[in-house]
C-alpha cells in the first residue's frame, strides 16, 4: 500500500509533504527518500513534515527516523493533523493514512495550486476509497477514486466521529 500510495502521489524531488499520521514514521522515511535522495545535492531536496495525534507514536516515529538517518528531511509534529500544519504551507503533496469521513477542508486549502492530496475517505467500519485529489492552477479540485482500501479512522477536528 505505502508503494501505490506513493505512486499516486507523483512525488518529485524537491517536494514538501505534509504527511498526516506519522505512524511508526516508516512511510515518512520512504516519502523523504524520494523528495530528499541520499547521496543528492541537499540544495535540492524536499521535505515531510509528518503529523501524529498520539504522543507515544510521534515518539516512536521521531526514534524510527533518527536512527535511520532521516532527521534533516522529516520532521515530526505531535498534534491533530485533520487540521494540517499551516506553519510550513502550503505543500506540494499532502498524504493522510487514515480514513476520514469527508476531505478535510485544511487540508486543500494547505494544498499547492498543481498539488496532489491522497487520502482514505469512507465510514471507519473499513469501507474506503482511495481518493487522488489535484488542485489546479485555478484552485479547482478533481477527484479521482482509486478504489477501495482500509484504514484505521481518522481522529481529531475532521475525524471520525464515535
């Protein structure tokens, strides 16, 4: 899943990616070898700045990267990444691994014209699809449904609701 998703994405070099749910911070590593190339010319990478709404994870996800020598191209944030992270917008790819029940507004705003968004959309009784989200030059969103998926739900402001 962590391969297709990152397909979809069209990731570059040089992108900044706003990732929500950092998880064991594992998908934060193989996005930030794509958009930041070891052995490459730091001048020209990117960046993922990874959210996680649970302390004990974001620890476990801040560790992960550290040891694999990912710290200089991810950043961890401990807070509610429904909302995004607004301080570093917008971003050229903005990747959510958890299922919410709507698009997150935040998200699309924090989105670059020209920017791809992925997300999980659906009830958290495991019925999802995979959304690509591509916001024009004119700030006009296309969806496209990649399937069906599963997910754990979405928390915080634009999460699931229990």
């Amino acid at each position: 899943m962590v391969s297709i998703m990152n397909e979809a994405l069209q990731l570059e070099v040089g992108n900044k990616v706003l990732e929500v749910g950092a998880g064991s911070g594992w998908h934060a590593a193989t996005l930030a070898e794509i958009v930041a190339p070891s052995g490459s010319e730091r001048s020209q990478w990117g960046h993922v700045y990874t959210t996680e709404i649970i302390q004990g994870l974001a620890e476990i996800a801040r560790k992960n990267i550290m040891k694999a020598g990912y710290g200089d191209r991810v950043t961890i944030i401990c807070e509610d990444g429904s909302m995004g992270y607004v301080e570093k917008a917008p971003y050229d790819r903005v990747l959510v691994t958890a299922a919410a029940p709507d698009i997150p507004k935040p998200l699309i705003e924090q989105l670059k014209p020209t920017g791809i968004m992925l997300i999980p959309v659906g009830s958290a009784s495991l019925f999802q699809n995979l959304i690509r989200i591509i916001k024009g030059r004119d700030g006009k969103i296309k969806e496209e449904n990649l399937g069906g998926v599963a997910f754990v739900p979405l928390t915080g402001r634009y999460g699931q609701r229990f």
